[in-house]
C-alpha cells in the first residue's frame, strides 16, 4: 500500500484500525484474528492490516520501528497507538467508548 491509498483510508473511514504487521513475526500471527475479531464487534470501525515489509513508506511515516503496532485515527488523526504490547480488553474498551463518543 502507498502513502496516498493509506491517507484515502484515513479519510474514507471516520474509524480506522491499522494493524501494522509482517509475516515473519509469530507474536503477529497469535494476534491478527483476535484483534479483527475485537474491531468487528464494532461495526462502525474499519480494519485494515498493513505489511511493514511492503509498506515501508506508509510505516516509516508514522514511525512503526516495531511489531505489532496498532494505529487508531478517528477522522483522519491518530488518537491511539498500541505498540509491542496490547491489552486486549483496553482496545476493546477504548473502541467502545471512541464510538459512543462518535455517535453523538
């Protein structure tokens, strides 16, 4: 993915979960679907995994020297980052409360 299809994202989606990611990373693996899982329990927010290997561009622009990274922008700015270390129920939480807020 290029810089300009990303930044196409980041407007198309008012909630955007980027899940920046690579192949060879194992702990990566474990938690793809679980993180999926979590962001399809809220059906306003848009899952997109991102190949730090592929996309070097788009991670070295918003500084993804680790994995898994998790970017959260809510229109268009990040408003979140888990990096290395995810609590899953703190995402979960945080997604939750994000879209109540977006509701109105």
């Amino acid at each position: 993915m290029d810089l300009d299809a990303f930044n196409q994202l980041t407007i198309k989606y008012p909630l955007l979960v980027t899940y920046f990611s690579h192949d060879q990373c194992n702990v990566c693996k474990v938690l793809h679907p679980k993180i999926r899982e979590i962001v399809q329990a809220h059906p306003k927010t848009h899952f997109e995994y991102i190949n730090t290997k592929e996309s070097t561009v788009v991670s070295g622009q918003f500084s993804v020297f680790a994995v898994p990274t998790i970017i959260i922008f809510t229109n268009g700015s990040e408003t979140k980052r888990y990096s290395r270390y995810l609590d899953s129920e703190d995402l979960a939480h945080y997604l939750k409360r994000i879209s109540e807020i977006m509701d109105g």
